[in-house]
C-alpha cells in the first residue's frame, strides 16, 4: 500500500549465511535458524514468516503450528525467496495480501482512523487496482459490484464502484 496499514510488522527470518545478514540490513526484526526451535516451543512473537528455499526442509514440520495461523511461509505469497532483502523491504512497506471468502467478499484493511482522507483514498485505490488486475481472462461481467468501507465495529458506507475503475 502507498501509505502503509498503520501498523508496524515484526518480520522473522529464517535464513543462513549470507542472507542472514542481509536479511538483518533490511530490517528484519528477527533472524536465524535458531527460530525454528523456538517456534516448536511456542514462541510466536512476529507477524510475518520469511524463509530461503534451502531452508523450507526445517520450516516445512513447522506447518502444523504456523499453517493455522496464517504465518507459514509460502512462494505465492512471496515469503519463501532468495531475495530476502526485497521481501523484507516490501513486508516493512507495507505489503499486504488479502484472500476472497467463498461468498466472493475481499475483507481487506486500507489504513486506520488517523490516517488523512487522501491516504485512505491512495490506499483503496492501489487495493482496487490489484483486485482488478488479478481478474481472470475467463470471468465475464461485472468484476466488482460493490464496495463498502467500514472501521472495525463501525457501520459500513457503500461506495460507488464505477469511481476506481480501471483506466487502461
């Protein structure tokens, strides 16, 4: 997002060498091998997972634990790469992933309450795009048919799709 979630992410890293230290420039709050026992202990102080691919055979039987929760590192997701540095950047940004429910909703969060008016709109807009650019070749119709933003336990105000259509 351009402006962020408004929250700040402790990121873990699990990698070795090299990329443990580039990891550790980038930003990463936590970095090592040495997680992973932790993590089988119950530490579960972080909100995002990075590991290198050589790595994911000790991360891989910690699915059980992170899976259910959201935190296991995946390539779709860009959290299992050699670039740790730019996936590290990126999480620190402000990247976000969101995931369609089966009744077709994406629950998705643009800012907080402080945030400006412009801030929230920037944001929305870059989530708008994202969503629109994700629309398969094959679906036919009307992508998005609604839009409706609330805060947390606020009431929802509906928003005339047809303003954040994309421009191509």
């Amino acid at each position: 997002l351009p402006h962020g979630t408004g929250k700040t992410v402790r990121v873990l890293v699990i990698a070795q060498g090299d990329k443990e230290t580039e990891a550790a420039e980038a930003g990463a709050d936590y970095v090592g091998t040495e997680y992973v026992d932790k993590i089988q202990q119950g530490w579960l102080e972080f909100d995002v997972c990075v590991a290198t691919p050589d790595l994911m055979g000790k991360v891989g039987p910690l699915g059980r634990i992170l899976g259910p929760r959201g935190l296991m590192p995946t390539p779709k997701g860009g959290t299992v790469t050699f670039d740790v540095d730019r996936a590290v950047k990126e999480i620190k940004g402000g990247k976000i992933e969101y995931r369609v429910d089966k009744t077709g909703n994406v629950h998705v969060p643009i800012g907080r309450v402080s945030f400006s008016p412009d801030q929230l709109r920037d944001n929305l807009g870059a989530i708008l795009d994202s969503i629109v650019r994700a629309k398969p070749s094959a679906a036919k119709g009307t992508y998005v048919r609604s839009i409706t933003v609330s805060s947390t336990m606020g009431p929802g105000v509906a928003i005339d799709p047809n303003l954040y259509r994309r421009r191509a």
